[in-house]
C-alpha cells in the first residue's frame, strides 16, 4: 500500500526506475505526480462502517471483510483530490488535455456529478466506463482520474479494518479485505522463507498465499502454470496460466530487496504487453 513507504523512497524508486528505462520517462514522470498526490492525501476516517462483532463474525466464516459498497467515502478529500489530477493530467500533452476538459466542463455544468461519480466509482467495477460511455466522455481516462482519487480513502479503510484480521490464515486468492481479485504478486523475505504475496486491485491490501497456484481458477498443475522473464526485466517477471490465460505481474523483492511493488508494476507496461501478445488476458 502507498502509505507503507515514505515519499522520500518512493520518489527514489521512480527514479531508479527512471534510470533503467529512460524511454518511460514522461509517463513515470506523470505516474510519480500523480503518486505524490494521492500520498499527500489526508482521509477523514469516520467510525467504522460496520460494527466489530459482524467483522469477526465474517472473519469466522472465511468471508471478506466489507463489500465495494461498505466502503465509506470521505468525499472532501476525494473531490479535492480529482480537481488536482484534472490539473496534472492536463500537463500530459495536446489529446489528453482535450479529454480532461470535457471532464472538466462536465463537471462544471452538473452533466457528471461529482458525487456520483466518486461513489460509483467505489460501489462498483466499471462505473466510470459506464458513466463515460453515456456521456461521451474518455472512458479510460474518466475511470482513471476517478479510481486514483478515491484510492487514498479506500486504502486508508482497508489499513484500519485489516487490523481485525489475521492475515496469515487466509490463503485464499481473493482479497480478505473486500473479496476483489489480486491486481499483482510480490515475493517477499528470504531464501526458503521467501513467501508469495498477493496485492488486492481494489483496497490494496497485501495478503499471503501458496507458492504455487492460479489465483483466478485455482490450477495447481505446475505442467500449466510458467513464470515468464521478459526481455532481461528480473525486476518483475509474468505468471501465467495456461488453463484461464490469465496473467499476473510477480515483483522479486526476494532477490531485489527494498522494491516498492506499486512502482514496480507501473514502471513495466512492455510485461503487459508481452503477456497479451502471448494471448494472456
Ligand atoms: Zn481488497
Ligand atoms: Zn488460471
């Protein structure tokens, strides 16, 4: 999660990546502002959504913590926050400044509440695609300036419930916190107690899982699982599975000790690429 790590570390981990890749340079350049932004972001916490006793007693059940829905928006810090990256993503070049504008007006006039918007984008998957569709808006940007700006609130949420968990126990492969799938894998610690992390794509919690296995069908079948090394990049390597063609980035933070993993993933789009030639999904 974005709040483990100082800015002063990841600010130095965009740069090494910087380094590495000087072709990414304008898109992490772009990447860490945005970062930077939502780092900066205090969330107002009000009391938690749902009271302990239900929290244990979906714990006891093996079920996820809270539902999209159950997530509570502070929606001061979030509105601030999408004004900023309105701001940000226009610095980004002539087409993308076109379709942060009509964002812009949109909001303006009231033909895209702002409200909506951000609580949609919370309750459900693909809200803004939706909304963007409707509204002849940019889908993908409209979804991205309104994921980012609700992230911080999301995180700040899944950190203080996640204390009710025990996160070693859980294993499964969707998210303890909020039952969403992993957007990325992490190996983390040593040698043989080098464990496989799992970072959920909607709260970011981190939780452990097996080694070995698919977290989207389950295949165990090693025959049908590879670890993909894409051009030289040991950073982060691929894990496919050649049952449901899924695909996952793994970020070594076992032989690459003190990789910030959310960094990582960014700083590596030609791996997305690569899996989808490969016809992974
Ligand atoms: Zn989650
Ligand atoms: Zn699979």
């Amino acid at each position: 999660m974005l709040k483990d790590h100082s800015w002063e570390d990841i600010a130095a981990a965009f740069e090494k990546a910087r380094t590495r890749q000087p072709a990414l340079s304008e898109l992490l350049g772009f990447y860490e502002r945005l970062l930077k932004e939502q780092h900066a972001t205090t969330v107002k916490l009000g009391p938690i959504p749902t009271d302990e006793a239900h929290l244990r007693d979906r714990i006891g059940k093996g079920k996820s913590l809270l539902s999209r829905e159950e997530f509570p928006l502070d929606l001061v810090s979030a509105g601030a926050l999408l004004w900023s990256l309105c701001r940000l993503a226009k610095e980004r070049g002539d087409s993308v400044r076109a379709g942060v504008e009509e964002i812009e007006s949109a909001l303006g006039s009231g033909t895209l509440h702002l409200q909506e918007l951000l609580h949609g984008t919370v309750s459900e998957e693909g809200y803004a695609f939706a909304i963007a569709d409707q509204l002849a808006l940019d889908p993908e940007l409209l979804n991205t300036l309104a994921e980012a700006s609700v992230r911080p609130g999301i995180q700040a949420w899944a950190k203080t419930v996640g204390s009710f968990l025990d996160n070693d126990r859980w294993l499964k492969p969707t998210c303890p916190i909020c039952g969403s799938e992993p957007k990325f894998a992490e190996l983390r610690g040593q040698e043989l107690a080098a464990s496989r992390y799992l970072h959920c794509g909607f709260c970011g919690w981190a939780w452990p899982v097996r080694r070995l296995g698919c977290p989207f069908c389950e295949n165990k079948d090693h025959n049908r699982l590879q670890t993909l090394i894409i051009e030289n990049h040991l950073q982060s390597k691929l894990e496919v599975c050649d049952v449901c063609r899924r695909y996952l980035k793994l970020v070594d933070n076992k032989e690459f000790i003190g990789l910030i993993p959310e960094v990582e993933v960014l700083a590596s789009p030609h791996l997305d690429l690569a899996a989808m030639e490969r016809g992974y999904h």
